[in-house]
C-alpha cells in the first residue's frame, strides 16, 4: 500500500478520534486536564508528588488518594475506552497493555479491508510515522515501527559493525531483550561485557547511577579498555528504577561514547522530548503502554547532530531491512537518509496494524502525554506509600522519593519473612493465588533479579498502574497482598 492510500485509510480513524475529543468535555474536566499537566499544578503534581511530602495536614497517601479522588470522573471516561474484562484487574501492563476501543475498531476494520482487498503492505510507513513522531520530540526520519523492544534492540545492537575487544558498560538487571543480542555481538564480534551491580530500594538517587557508569567508564579505560558503548534499562524491569536517561547521557558525551536505551516501558507511559535527550538508540514497545496491538515497538534512531548530542553519529548498517542506503550518515544537522524507514521496511507488512498502533498514538496525544504520565505516577507513588505503611520502606525494591528515578512499575518484598523473597515457587504461588482468590482478579507478576550481597535472586511483585486503574483498585490490591502475605507467613 502507497503511502496516500495509508493516509487515505486513515482517515476513519481520525473521525473515530473526534468522539473521544476532549475539547468536547465538560469544562470541569477540561480544567482538570490543564491543571494536571502544566504550569503550577504540574509543579505540585509532578513526578512522585514532590509536594506531598512537604505538606503537615496528611499522610503522603492520603494527599495522593485524595488527588486520585478528585478526579475521578474525569479518568472512568479514560477508562471507559478500554475493552478489558471487568471481572479482572490487569496491573501486568509492563508485560502487555491493551488497545482502546478506537484503535481496535480501526484495527478491525482495515484487516477487514486488507482481506477484501488483499492489499500488500510494502511501505515504510512514512506517513504514519510522521503522525506519530512529533509526540516523541523528534523527526519522521527518526522514529522506526519496530516489531517490539526485542527487534528494536537487536536492529540497535547488531547493527553496530563492533571490534574485537570492545566494551559495552550495561547492568546486572537487563531484560533477555537487550541480553539476547548483546551475547550474539560477544560471540560474533568478540565484544567484551560489563556489568554493573544495580543497586535496589529507596535509598538511591539519580547521582548514584551517574557515579555508577562514570566510575565503570574509568576503571576500565584505565586498565587499557576500549569503552565503545552504554547500554542501559529505563527502567529496569525488575525493580521498576527510572535509570536517569539525561545524567547517564551526560556521562556518554563526556567518554564520547554509543548510547541504547532499553525504553520498553517508556512509549504510553513516560513524556520524553527524546531529541533533547539524544540518545543513540532508544527502542520501546508499542503494545505495552502505548497500547498498540502485539508485534509493533517505536525505535529511536538519532539520526542527526543536535547541540543535546555533538558527538558523531555511530556507523551503523540495516540488518533487517528492504531499504538499504549506502550514504554515509551525516556529520551535522540534515539527515543524508531516512534511517527509520530502512528499518520500518521490510518486505511486506502488515500495515493495519502500524495504522491502529498510529491511532492509539493519537489517542494519547488528545489525552495529554503529560496529563498521562502524571496520572501513572501518582497511582504509583499512591501504591508505594500504601505498601510503606503495611509492609515498611525496605521492603520496596523500586526507589519513592527521587523524583528522576520513578516509574509507574511498582516492586516490592511481599513476604512478611522478609527471606521468602527468595523463595520462587512462593512467588508464584503468591500471584497466582492473589488471582484466583480475591473478587477482583488481581493481575500482578513477579520478576526475580540479583540484589547485592544477597545468597541469590529475589523475587519481587511487580505491578503497574494505568489508566484504567483508579485509587479503589490500589486500596483493592494492598489489602488483598496483606491479606495473603498473612495466609503465607
Ligand atoms: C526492559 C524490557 N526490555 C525488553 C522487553 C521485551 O519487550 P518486547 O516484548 O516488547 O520485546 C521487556 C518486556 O517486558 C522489558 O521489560
């Protein structure tokens, strides 16, 4: 299909759009939405609710839970968009998210179509892409349709033409998506790893991880390394720590070095102007908060020099691709190609799912990535003091209080013999049984992870709040996890 016949058949979707228009809202609710994402409410909503913690008349979770009430209508219309059973709650977002009506009615019926039809789907989805990019900072040349995290991170990783003897610095709390092709560049390339040993909890601050890569940086330099690449999760998985994308950038430029961003969590969750970050690589997944359909991920490739980032553009070759350009990549401000359609392209697609993945984009967009992403980490910082309160602070492994490492994934020790956290069949037993024996279905996962100093791996519950949660399902969830932490004491 031809990139008019694209923006031709996506014209349904921006008129399904209008009915969720949000100018068309209540002015109460309009208000709502300004006051959330920008100016002196943003600063005393923002990330973590910095402002609770100064304020003499509550709790920190009452403050919060009473923000969550206040607007409460405002996020049921949000969550009314949503198809999910209702006899369930999903707090599993980090692993899969779901579309919104509009973007599988869309999805629906441009399959429909594609059948009738039998359209092919060779195109790099330009017009598409040029939709979606604006939101994320950063130019159509720029942001790739991926098939998920995993492919975005082997077209950043393996795409690399590495020496033998290179060193990528990356951490000891990796997901297989980012391991899987760094292993492949270890037996292929002869690259060296090196793992730095994340720490976990509260106690933690974004100059911990600044210090953390600088100090690796330098160590190994001076032991006659050649450091060539960063590549890092934000966040992590597992304990849900925001690893600060900007001061880790800070410590690349300083080393001049190549810079992946495991973002998979990032996309429909957090609002980044990812040109003013200037990382590399950053590769995210489409169908987990962004709520597109299964198989689509957003890759960012930096594709030319902005003052965020003045050190060359990496070398790099398309390992995927139908589109392959043999121009140097530039040495300044204009792209010499687009670098996102050679690896959006590949053969024949399936394009209506990029067109519903686009309109899930787009949904966002009229929501307020902003307005989002502070509606996440309040429900989140919410779930953390609640689960201070019950369980203690040392039982969180995700950090509360430094607002640059917070993330709307939750983890924590759910135990109360704080050592069963190593206990793995216990873990499972623990999410399978908050499902099946509580009302609400409760859909939470576990993620098991080394801790320093520890015999071995711990194993979190890990949950995630969006939006179609609101605060009775925290208050749900906590009293169902004390409860049955109490069964299994
Ligand atoms: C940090 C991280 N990276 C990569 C992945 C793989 O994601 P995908 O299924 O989009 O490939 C996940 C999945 O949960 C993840 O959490």
């Amino acid at each position: 299909m031809q990139d008019q016949q694209i923006v031709t058949a996506h014209a349904a979707e921006l008129n399904a759009l209008a009915a969720t228009d949000t100018t068309r809202w209540p002015s109460k609710r309009r208000d709502f939405l300004r006051m959330l994402g920008y100016g002196a409410g943003a600063a005393a909503l923002g990330p973590a609710l910095m402002a609770c913690g100064s304020s003499n008349s509550a709790t920190p979770a009452a403050e919060l839970r009473a923000q969550l009430v206040a607007n409460e209508a405002f996020w049921a219309d949000v969550q009314n968009m949503f198809t999910l059973d209702p006899t369930k709650t999903f707090m599993n977002i980090g692993t899969a998210g779901s579309m919104p009506k509009v973007a599988l009615d869309l999805f629906d019926t441009e399959n429909r179509k594609k059948a009738r039809e039998s359209g092919n789907g060779y195109s790099d989805h330009n017009a598409l892409r040029a939709l979606v990019a604006p939101a994320f900072g950063v130019d159509v040349d720029e942001l790739a349709f991926s098939a998920n995290t995993s492919s975005g991170m082997c077209h950043a990783i393996l795409g690399i033409p590495w020496q033998r003897g290179d060193v990528i610095v990356t951490t000891n709390h990796e997901h297989g998506g980012g391991n899987t092709p760094l292993a492949i560049a270890v037996d292929r390339y002869g690259v060296e790893i090196s793992r730095i040993e994340m720490p976990v909890g509260n106690n933690q601050t974004a100059a911990t991880y600044q210090n953390l890569f600088d100090e690796r940086i330098r160590t190994l330099k001076s032991a006659g390394k050649n450091v060539r690449a960063v590549m890092w999760s934000s966040p992590t998985y597992v304990t849900g720590t925001l690893l600060p994308i900007a001061e880790i950038m800070e410590v690349v430029k300083m080393h001049g070095l190549i810079s992946i961003v495991d973002g998979a969590h990032l996309p429909g969750m957090m609002h980044y102007d990812y040109s003013a970050l200037g990382m590399d690589f950053m590769s995210g997944a489409g169908h987990k908060w962004q709520c597109g359909p299964g198989s689509t991920g957003i890759l960012i490739i930096r594709n030319k020099i902005r003052a965020s980032n003045p050190l060359p553009l990496p070398k790099w070759y398309p390992v995927h691709t139908s589109t392959y350009s043999t121009r140097e990549r530039t040495t300044n401000g204009t792209a010499t190609y687009d670098i996102a359609a050679s690896v959006t392209s590949c053969g024949s697609t399936h394009t209506p799912m990029f067109q519903a993945l686009t309109s899930a984009c787009q949904l966002w967009d009229q929501i307020g990535r902003k307005n989002i992403e502070t509606y996440d980490l309040t429900l989140s910082a919410y779930l953390k003091e609640k689960i201070v309160e019950r369980w203690g602070v040392e039982s969180l492994y995700s950090p509360k209080d430094d607002p640059k490492l917070v993330c709307a994934l939750t983890s924590f020790n759910v135990f109360r013999n704080k050592d069963d956290a190593m206990n793995s069949a216990k873990a499972t037993q623990f999410v399978s049984r908050l499902q099946a024996e509580y009302p609400q279905g409760l859909v939470i996962r576990n993620a098991s992870f080394p801790v320093i100093g520890a015999a071995s791996n711990h194993y979190a519950m890990r949950i995630s709040t969006h939006l179609w949660h609101d605060a009775n399902d925290i208050d749900a969830l906590v009293d169902a996890m004390w409860d049955l932490s109490g069964k299994m004491a």
